[in-house]
C-alpha cells in the first residue's frame, strides 16, 4: 500500500479509537484529534510502537473556533496531504428539547453539525485537486428517526446523513467519496458519558 494518512477525530474512544487501531495496522499514517492530549499522545505512542506508523496528536476542541481552526489548518496542508478524514467526534445531550440550554444546544449543534461542515470543507478541494480522497461522517441511525419525541441528536444526524449524500454526488466524479456510516448500538464510552441508560441493551 502506498503511504496514506487518515485524520480521525474523537479518535481516543469507541468507534474513533477502533478506526485508528484498524488503519494503522493497515499502515496508515495517522493524525488523532481529540480534547485530551495526554490521552491523545499515549494512544499514538502506542499504535506508532505497535505498527511502525507516523501518529500525530492533535488536541482540538470541536466545539470552539480555535479548535475547528487547528484541524482545518492540519486538513489544508498540502505538503503532508490526508487521503482520509473521518468525521467521528460527536455526542448526544439526552435532554428533551423543551428543557435543553440554549448553551447546551449550540454545543450540540457546533461538534455534530458544524464541525463535520468545516473540516468536511476543508479537506475536499485538496482530494478534488488531487483526484483521490475519502471522507466518511459518522452519523447513526438515530438519523433516521429524527422526528421521534427526544432530545435533538436524531436531527442532527439526520442532518449528517443528508449532508454526506448530497456532497458526495457531487465529488463522485472527481476520484473522490464521500459516505455516512450509521451504525446502531455500539458498546462505547458514548452513553455513559450523555448518562444514558443502558442496561436494558444487550
């Protein structure tokens, strides 16, 4: 295989941390964006050791500016090219709608919604340019069912899925893809950490 490099956010856990594990023994160079970077620099250490990979770790707070700022500058790079971003950084409120925070709810809005258009956006026209390139935007099939009574994540989601199908029927023919993985349940840090109840999922 060629020498690629993958940026991954919310790379340290759950789904995140399995893309990274699983790309770097394919041989992927690997840039780990995350909010910790103690956490963030012994999980490249690790998979640098294990596989014989280039880990970089890159602290970046998706919900702020600055931290959008870092990884798009990072994506815009062209003397060090990423042949794949994945788009996995996100969480969920579990707080019905009509007892949310605005404060809360921008949040929400600023990691799953915006950050996944910014870094989305920065790191096409290079792939365009170069005729190759993968994006994939972790969204869920909570997405689907964005009209149920809940909390807001399922719109957003939603929103996730729709924008990487629109964008990618526009890059397609370029060299470039462009995909939504909705995954269901998955036995993560995701739910303890939005305090949602799961001990009635097997």
């Amino acid at each position: 295989m060629p020498d690629q490099t993958a940026l991954i956010t919310g790379a340290t856990s759950g789904l995140g941390a399995g893309f990274a594990r699983h790309l770097a023994a394919e041989g992927y160079d690997l840039v780990l964006v995350a909010r910790n970077h103690e956490r963030l620099a012994e999980t490249a250490a690790e998979l640098a050791d294990r596989h014989g990979i280039t880990a970089t770790p890159l602290a970046a707070d998706l919900s702020t500016d600055e931290g959008c700022s870092a990884v798009e500058e990072r994506l815009r790079d062209e003397s060090h090219p990423v042949d794949l971003l994945i788009n996995n950084a996100g969480f969920s409120l579990n707080t019905p709608f009509v007892r949310s925070t605005l404060e809360g709810e921008r949040r929400l809005l600023r990691v799953n919604v915006e950050a996944v258009m910014r870094l989305t956006l920065a790191a096409l026209p290079g792939m365009v340019h170069r005729g190759r390139g993968d994006v994939i935007n972790v969204s869920s099939v909570a997405g689907f069912f964005a009209a149920m009574p809940g909390s807001t994540y399922p719109a957003t989601k939603a929103w996730v899925t729709n924008f990487s199908q629109s964008i990618a029927l526009s890059v397609r023919r370029k060299g470039v893809r462009v995909m939504a993985l909705c995954p269901g349940y998955v036995r993560t840090e995701f739910h303890s950490r939005a305090g949602i109840d799961m001990s009635r999922i097997p």
